[in-house]
C-alpha cells in the first residue's frame, strides 16, 4: 500500500496523506512483471484539511489531489481555536454559514461543522450550507454524508458545477466509477469547456479500464488548457497502459516543469519517482527481448 502526502496554497492542488486500497486495475498488466510501484492519477476532489489550521479554498471545482480511497481519520480534531459565545436568537442562517466558513479557514472544523448544522436547521434549502458542510464531511472521509449534502445542493440548484463535481469525487473514492461519470457528465452539459470536469472524468474511465475514453477526455482537457499538469499527468498513466512509455515519459516532463514553475515540489517529485519506475520498465522489457 502506498502512501503519498501533499498539500500546496489555494489556486493549484490539495491533498492530504492518502493511503490506496488498490493499485488502478487498468495498469496492472504493465507494471506487474516490473514489480515496481504503480503510478497514480490526479483527480479533482474535496479538500483535505489537515490536522493544523490550513486555508480551505473558495470553490471545491479548482482542487485537486491524488485520486484514490480517503484515508478514515478517526474523527474530526478538537477545535483548534476557542469559539465565541453564541448569541443563536440573534443570528440568522448567513451569520452562522459566514462563522462556519471562518473557522473552517481557522481549523476549527467541529466548529465550523456546528454552525453549518445550525444554518440549515433555520433554513433547509440553504444550497451554499450544504455544500461546505459536504466538503468537511468529504475531507473526513465520511462519503455517504457528503454525498447526501451534494444531492441537497443540486435538488435546490441543478445547476451547481461545485456540487456535480464534488459528488463525483465522493464516488470515485467509494469506487463508484459509473455514478461519478454520470457526474462528470452532467458538470460538462452545464459548462462544455470545464476543464476540471474532462480531467476528473478522465480519472474515473482510467479506473474503470476504459482508456480510449480516458485519452478523449484528456487531450481535450489539454486543448482547452495546455498549460494542465494534472492532465499531462493522468495521461502519462494511460499512455502506460496503452503500452506508450515514450509517450508517458514526455507527459510527465512536461508535468514535472509545470508543476515545479507552480511551486508544487511533491507533485514535482512524484513525476520524477514515475518517470525513474518507466524507465524501469522498458529496461526489463528490453532485457526480456530475445537476443537477435
């Protein structure tokens, strides 16, 4: 099992120590003779607060992490910060959502988790309470909660790109691929050249083995933003799998300088370690050749 920890500021990508239940099935038969450890893919997903105060970010669409199953982190922490007293009779539920954002932003998340409930137990249809709190519940890995949440928001707005995005990765980490597709899909009607959505639905054809599709999904996430390591990224692995190591490496370079000029030295290293294990890779295949 792997374990691989990032966390970079808001406008790039987030994440949290993750461990993987299981290595992506499309790639087994091309890594398994290399007995080398398998690449991951980039996913749009949920934050992932950390245990010490981290800044959450504004729209959960422009986050990314590494995709894969969260890791149960046995409850939310202790507050980090002491709350102010609360005067509930002379508050409203935008008082107690504007709070809750407040100590999310502060690490307080039990805190912050208190006053999003407090919000919707004055307003039930309060769209943005549901979907900050369904982000902490995701972040915590408690999925079935989150996605409850986001299916509250898209009951009052059908039309929230947050919250398809944010249900479709709740899925995937549940291994849901089919009902994060439908997701994916359903952002993309709303918005075509959602490049996050093409990048996250790429991720999840890539678990369910469908590459070609996987491809599709990437180059166009690289027509509409060329400048997208995640996407460079996620290609690289399913260009492994299609048996294009070549192919992989480039995109992984290409990855590495975009993700080393974004300052992301993890997601930096983390291309350099894939690009070593290809290489890897073709010199056991090479070794394997017979002789001409």
């Amino acid at each position: 099992m792997l374990r691989l920890g990032c966390g970079v500021d808001l406008g790039g990508y987030y994440g949290a120590s993750i461990d993987f239940a299981q290595a992506i099935a499309a790639l087994l038969k091309s890594f398994r003779r290399s007995n080398v450890s398998l690449p991951h893919t980039l996913h749009p997903t949920p934050y992932t607060p950390k245990t010490k105060p981290m800044n959450i970010p504004r729209i959960i669409s422009t986050t990314i992490a590494i995709l894969g199953i969260f890791a149960a982190l046995g409850g939310l922490p202790e507050p980090a910060i002491a709350r102010e007293p609360l005067l509930i009779a002379q508050k409203n539920p935008e008082d107690f959502l504007k709070r809750g954002v407040e100590k999310t932003r502060s690490g307080d998340y039990q805190g912050a988790l208190e006053d999003f409930n407090e919000a919707l137990r004055r307003d039930r249809n309060y769209a943005q309470a549901y979907m900050n709190r369904g982000n902490i519940y995701s972040a915590y890995g408690n999925l079935p909660a989150a996605i409850a949440d986001y299916t509250q928001v898209l009951r009052i707005d059908p039309n929230s790109i947050a919250a398809y995005i944010g249900r479709a990765s709740a899925n995937s980490a549940i291994r849901n691929q089919p009902a994060a597709i439908g997701d994916y899909t359903q952002a993309l009607k709303i918005n075509p050249n959602y490049v996050e959505a093409y990048i996250g639905r790429g991720a999840a054809y890539l678990v369910s083995e469908d590459l070609s599709r996987a491809l599709d999904d990437l180059n166009q996430a690289l027509l509409l933003d060329p400048n997208s390591a995640a996407a460079y990224y996620n290609r690289a692995t399913v260009l492994v799998g299609q048996g294009n190591n070549s192919g992989a490496i480039r995109d992984l370079q290409i990855a590495a300088r975009l993700f080393q000029q974004q300052e992301k030295p993890r997601f930096y290293q983390n291309c350099l370690s894939r690009i070593r294990q290809i290489q890897q890779i073709q010199q056991i295949q090479q070794q394997r050749q017979p002789e001409e």
